[in-house]
C-alpha cells in the first residue's frame, strides 16, 4: 500500500471516529509565539513536547536547518505575516545538533540531481542566470553560529516591527534539552 492511500484511509476513520475532537482551537497562538525550526523528523512530536507546547499555543514554520537564508523568501514572509496577521509577538529560532543541513555538500547535491535525471544544461543555464546555486545549497558548519546568523536577520529586517523579541535556541534531538543562543528580551531591553 502506498503511503498516500494509508493515509487517506487512516484519515477516513480519524474524522467519522471524531479524533480531532481534542486538537480543535483558533488559528491564533494562544501563547503569542512563532517558532522556526527544522524539518528534521526527530523534532516531530519533540520539540512541542519539550517546549510545552500544544495545539493551538503556536505557529510552527520549519524550513531545512531553521535557517532564514533569503531577506524576502517565503520563511521570513511566514514570520512577518504571524506577527502583523496572526498575533504573534514573540519569535523564537530553533536550530538542533546532529541538523542534516550542516552535512549538506552543495556539489555533492548537484551531482545528485545530475544523477536523478536532471540535465548539466539545465544546471548551467540556471547558474548563468546569475543564481548561485551552490551558495543556496549550501549547509553551515556550527548550528549556533547558524542560529545567530538567522536571529540576525530577523532581527534587523527592516519590515520587523521594533520590540519584538527573536530567541535563538539549539534543542538536543535526543533528550529535547534546549541550550541558549540569545535571548530577545535583552537585547530589546537595551
Ligand atoms: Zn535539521
């Protein structure tokens, strides 16, 4: 069976039983806060339950590595958009040791697409547009100074309204324990 089908008959019973019955809420965070993170499938269920976090408490955007790596790509617009839109008014950035993102080799990766089928040509042209690719590819080297990097950003976008607080947390995705980058509140408190 292939997983579409096992899900949309799992989703068949999970609505007429009714299951949804204790996730129902506002599509406004009760606790104010967005949260960006890793796509990594060990922060699943973790990092909500070692945050303390349940439905309804906050707006979760995930992106490979929690990295905000354009000034005006799709994450920075998620975090905009739950702060003015959706009553966000505290950010916090979420990066986690072992992140498949810091072992991302962008010319390994290329070779990769070469190898599913997608032509050099292609590549070429795409690079000759003046996209590097390799630097969009490309992981970090130290989760922390990445964190740093992306609460930067937010930080100081010039679209980000003054006083709200950006945390940069680095979560362990074993045990959930969270180590501290920055606290928001400090540097809005100066
Ligand atoms: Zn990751």
């Amino acid at each position: 069976m292939s997983s579409l089908k096992e899900i949309l008959s799992f989703n068949d019973s999970f609505v007429t039983d009714k299951k949804y019955e204790p996730f129902i809420t506002t599509k406004y965070p009760d606790k104010r806060i967005v949260i960006l993170s890793c796509m990594d499938t060990r922060l699943v269920e973790l990092l909500p339950k070692a945050m303390n976090l349940r439905n309804g408490d906050v707006k979760i955007v995930k992106s490979a590595g929690a990295i905000v790596n354009h000034p005006f790509g799709g994450i920075m617009r998620s975090l905009l958009v739950a702060v003015y839109e959706l009553k966000a008014d505290e950010i916090y950035i979420v990066g986690h040791y072992d992140c498949g993102m810091s072992a991302i080799d962008p010319d390994q990766m290329l070779g990769h697409m070469v190898e599913r089928g997608v032509k050099q040509e292609i590549i070429d042209i795409i690079s000759y547009s003046r996209v590097d690719l390799k630097e969009w590819l490309r992981g970090f080297g130290d989760v922390t100074t990445s964190v740093m990097k992306s609460v930067d950003l937010v930080r100081s976008h010039p679209l980000m309204p003054k006083g709200i607080p950006v945390h940069g947390l680095v979560i362990d995705p074993s045990t959930g324990r969270l180590d501290l980058v920055t606290d928001g509140n400090t540097v809005i408190s100066k």
